[in-house]
C-alpha cells in the first residue's frame, strides 16, 4: 500500500473515531481536558525515542499515568478537571520540552511528535487507529446510556444512586486512547482539532443528539481526506492542511446555524389566505 493510501485509511478512520471520542468532548465539555492532554504526552514520546522504542506505545502508557493523576488531582476539594488539566498539561509540555533539549541526537525530530504527519504513517499506526476505533464503539454501545444520564443531568445520577466515577474514566479513557493514535498523523498540537472540530461542527448543525456522532463522522472523514487532497494539490504540509480544513467546516457549520436562526424579514413573510 503507498504512503498516500496509508495517509488517507489513518485519516478516514480518524474521522469515524471523531464521531464517538469527538462527541464525548463536545458534549461533556472536555476539549481542555482532551488538549492537555495531548500536549502533556510529549514527554512520553521524548523518552521512548531516546530509548529507541515505539513512540505511540510510550505516549499511550504516559498517557494513562496522566489519565489517572487528573483524575485524583480533580477530587481535591476546591479543585476541579479544569484546574487539574492546566496543571498537568504545564508539567507535561514542560517536561518533554526539557528532555527534548538534552537529547540535541534525538532520532525523530521534535515536530514530529508535535505536528505530526499523514504521509508518515504506518501499518502499525493505521492498525492501532482501527483497534481504538472498534474499541471506543464496543465500550460506548455498553455504556452510552449512563454517560448520557450523567453528561445531562448528574445531580439526578446521583440521585439515582449511581457512581460518577466509572463514567468519568471511561470517557477519560475513551479520549486518551482516541488522542494517541491521532498523534502519529497530526502530532500532539493537531490532533484535538481533528476530533473535536468535526464534532463541534455537527453539534453546530443539530440540536438532535442522535445525529451528532454520525455528522461529525462524515464531516471528519471528508475534511480529513480534503486536506490530505489539498496537501499533495498544492505542495502544502499535510498535518497543516488538515487542521485549517477543519478549522474552516466549523467555521462553515457555525455560520449556516447563524444563518438558519435568524428571523426572516417581515416583508418576506408568506400572506395568509385571509391576506390572499
């Protein structure tokens, strides 16, 4: 299979992973949670290069350390995921910032982690994005009712006698898996643009819960292979040109939701039969 095949199955089954790991961010809004996130896996990846090992399996494993450290730094009172994201994603970014500058031989160049590239892809990292995929869809058809409970009325789950932890880790968990296999296409600062733009884009479009993951999955498979078109159309960096794709199809979702709701002139109101 060529490079540019390779390049578009990582991106399409992006896309179709934008529907499910998308759709937790957007809805339950975490996207500072998902962008820590991203970032503060960096230094995982620094050191499995140093040591000569598979970057995806050293940021996946940092990646549940850090999964774990928000989640106990969360439930100290008067903190919240909020506080405990900025902090982590400080440390992290910092840390792979510093290992990267005393390893000067690294042999993968630090952008790479960061922005990443389609057309770098390999087989083990398109197979890796195709098990999250069918993963993220088993875990999610088991557990999607009480995530709904919960992500729409928590004081009720509560209520209801139901532990809000569990949900919270696996939607944690859901995210994590679905940031790392992004990284090896569009790098740890691009990667949360391609799951959560698709998403927003959809939940611009539709106040219908139901229809949000399948649009934000069709808006995140054609805006990926768009960009990788446009990428190789005009001699452009493929990562880039995937981020400002959709960047620009929730630009477009936003303005047609703008455009939908507002009120009609009165003079191009339809006359009654009494006005016939």
């Amino acid at each position: 299979m060529s490079y540019f095949a390779l390049a578009a199955l990582e991106l399409t089954l992006l896309g179709l992973l934008s529907g499910l790991a998308g759709t937790l961010i957007v809805l339950r809004r975490r996207s500072f949670f998902a962008v820590a996130l991203s970032h503060a896996t960096f230094p995982g990846g620094v050191v499995f290069a140093v040591l000569g090992w598979n970057l995806l399996l050293g940021q996946a494993l940092f990646a549940l350390l850090l999964v774990l450290v928000i989640t106990l730094l969360s439930r100290i009172p008067g903190q919240g995921r909020q506080v405990a994201s900025g902090v982590v994603l400080s440390l992290g970014f910092a840390l792979g910032t510093l290992l990267a500058s005393l390893n000067p031989g690294l042999g993968v160049p630090v952008e790479a982690l960061l922005v990443g590239s389609p057309l770098g892809v390999t087989v083990g990292d398109v197979t890796a994005a195709g098990t999250v995929l069918l993963l993220a869809g088993a875990v999610l058809a088991m557990t999607r009712r009480r995530i709904l409970f919960h992500t729409f009325d928590p004081v009720g789950f509560a209520a209801a006698g139901f532990r809000a932890w569990p949900v919270e880790l696996v939607v944690a968990g859901v995210v994590a898996a679905a940031v790392v296999v992004a990284m090896p296409a569009v790098g740890a600062i691009l990667g949360v643009a391609v799951l959560i733009g698709p998403a927003a884009a959809a939940r611009a479009l539709t106040d219908r819960i139901e229809w949000i993951p399948p649009i934000a999955a069709g808006l995140g498979v054609a805006g990926g292979l768009l960009g990788l078109w446009a990428s190789r159309e005009f001699g452009i960096a493929a990562g880039g040109s995937v981020g400002v794709v959709m960047t620009l199809v929730f630009l477009a979702a936003v303005a047609i939701r703008s455009l939908r709701s507002r009120p009609a002139p009165q003079g191009s109101r339809a006359p009654s039969p009494h006005e016939v």
